[in-house]
C-alpha cells in the first residue's frame, strides 16, 4: 500500500508518500506546492491542481488521504478558501482513479500521539520516530502531511508500525 497525505492550503499544500508493507513503513517523497499568493483564485487552484496531479504520478500511491476541513474557522470566508483548495485536491486524485479518504487533525493525533489534544511537536516528534528522521520536516505542513499518511496506515493496517526503513 503507498499512501499519499495532504495537508491542503491555498499558500501551501503539504504532501507526503509513504509505503507500508506489512510492518515496514518506507517514506517516498515529501513536499510542498506553494500557488503565488498574488495570483487569482482560480490560477493559484490551478497551481495547487497541476502540483498534486504531478506529484501523484511521481508517488503512485494506491490511497490519497487528506485533512478534514476544520468546523471552528473563525472567518468563514476561510473555511469557503480550504473547501475550493480540498475540492482540486480530491479531484485531482479522482482523475487519477485513486480513493481519496479524509481524516480530521483530532484523530491524526491520537492515532500517533494517544490523544486528541496533543501539541503538534508531540506528533511531529512521532512523526520524526517513525520514519527514522534526523529532525521534523519543514515547513510544518510537510509534517502534518506524513502524519496524515501516517495514521492512514494505522487505520488501515488496524495495527503498530513500529518498523520503519528509509
């Protein structure tokens, strides 16, 4: 199984592909699309589009999971912005005839962490420990990406990757 997590934005996606077998997990390419912030709205989607269409053709993943869209945004114009950014996400990977799977950040942390509340170094450092990193990937949403991936994994396998190869 290859799994390709996403941490959807319009000024910066993050996205991160890993392979598990059995209990190995192997990570395949990490990243960043980074649309120019002065463009319109819909060349930045275009952007944000072309960058994970390529970025599946590099990862071949067989599962995309993206973060859920958060209900507490405080400017809803905000929540709107992620939807239209999520929308090309998904659809990027339905062009490519790949299930695309959500998961909200409270259950990415306590898949990795053991609880909902956790802080993100906690589950960078997870992160970090897992695929046997010297240090967590930056920018953070390369980070929140993987361990989107992650915890896919997890729910997916219904067990530990203590394993981890690089």
């Amino acid at each position: 199984m290859r799994i390709l997590g996403i941490d959807p934005a319009l000024r910066v996606t993050g996205y991160g592909a890993i392979a598990v077998s059995g209990e190995r997990v192997t990570l395949i390419e990490a990243g960043t699309i980074a649309p120019r912030v002065q463009d319109t709205l819909e060349i930045r989607l275009a952007r944000l589009h072309e960058g994970i269409a390529d970025a599946i053709r590099q990862t071949a993943p067989t599962h995309i999971v993206i973060e859920e869209l958060y209900t507490t945004y405080r400017n809803p114009s905000t929540a709107i912005l992620m939807g239209h950014a999520r929308g090309v996400l998904c659809l990027a990977g339905a062009q490519a005839g790949i299930p695309v799977a959500t998961l909200g950040h409270s259950y990415v942390k306590r898949a990795l962490v053991g609880s909902g509340s956790a802080r993100k170094e906690q589950v960078n450092a997870m992160v970090v420990r897992l695929l046997h990193l010297r240090r967590a990937p930056e920018p953070n949403d390369v980070s929140d990406a993987l361990a989107l991936a992650l915890a896919f994994a997890r729910r997916s396998t219904r067990r530990e990757l203590p394993f981890v190869e690089r």
